[in-house]
C-alpha cells in the first residue's frame, strides 16, 4: 500500500525548485514588475478543494488591457488598486513564464519569498505523490 502526500510543487525545465506540503486555504502570490507600464502587479491565488483559485489582483496603474473592475471589490488602498472577490478556478497547474526584467517573485503564505529566475518557465502544480517522492522532490529543490 503506497500512501500519497499532496503537494504543491514549483517546477521549471522538469525541476523541483520549491516544493511545500498542500495546506487546504493556503495562499500564494505571484508579483512582478509590468513589462509596458513599470509598476508592480501582484495576483493573489489560494488552494481550495485540491485545485488553485485565483482570488484577487493589485496593480499600481490602470493601462491597456485592464478591467475596469474584476470580482466582488474594487478598491484603492495605499496606492494599489485592489480587485478581490475574484473566483475563478486556475485548476490543477499554474504556468508561468519570467521575462529579462520582469523580477518575478512568489510569495507563499506571507513568509516566504522566492525571486524566480529570469527568462526562465514555471509551472506550478497540485499533485499527490508517494511519500518517498515527495521526500525525493523535497530534497532535489532544497539542493539547486
């Protein structure tokens, strides 16, 4: 009998580079600086019912492309533009790509922070794996 652990898992070209223990309502962000107006955004996500949600977005500037309103709340708070309320269901996996100047970082449960490489694909995946794997995939980010 093999037991299964889940997992959130940050991959990139096949990788493991952060692997954490699914936690049920636990949340994520995702930052980086806009490639045309130069100004932080940040997209806020949260794990529910083994799939990844996106809950919200904040952004210093309105500009091309952007909704004048998205979810239940739009609001104005320290010089961010807040939308939240936002339900929308990503699914199992997240992919991400970083550009030259992007700095994209990942945030996961307020504390921890990750500068993701430049120019580089990211892929972000809820998944079950036995528990030796999840050691073996543990041990492999903690090591690059």
């Amino acid at each position: 009998m093999t037991i299964k652990v889940p997992t959130l898992m940050i991959t990139s070209e096949g990788h493991p580079q952060y692997v954490y223990h699914y936690k049920e309502e636990a949340e994520f962000r995702v930052r980086w600086q806009h490639s045309v107006e130069k100004e932080s955004w940040e997209e806020m996500f949260v794990l529910q019912d083994g799939l990844i949600e996106l809950t919200g977005t904040r952004f210093k500037t309105f500009g091309a492309g952007v909704p004048s309103n998205a979810g239940d709340h739009t609001f104005i708070k320290d010089g961010w533009v807040y939308m939240t309320g936002i339900t929308h269901t990503i699914g199992k996996s997240l992919v991400l790509r970083t550009g030259e100047h992007t700095e994209h970082q990942l945030t996961y449960e307020e504390d921890t922070v990750h500068q993701l490489n430049r120019s580089q694909a990211y892929e972000i995946t809820i998944a079950s794996h036995s528990i030796l794997n999840s050691i073996k995939h543990y041990i492999s980010a903690k090591l690059r």
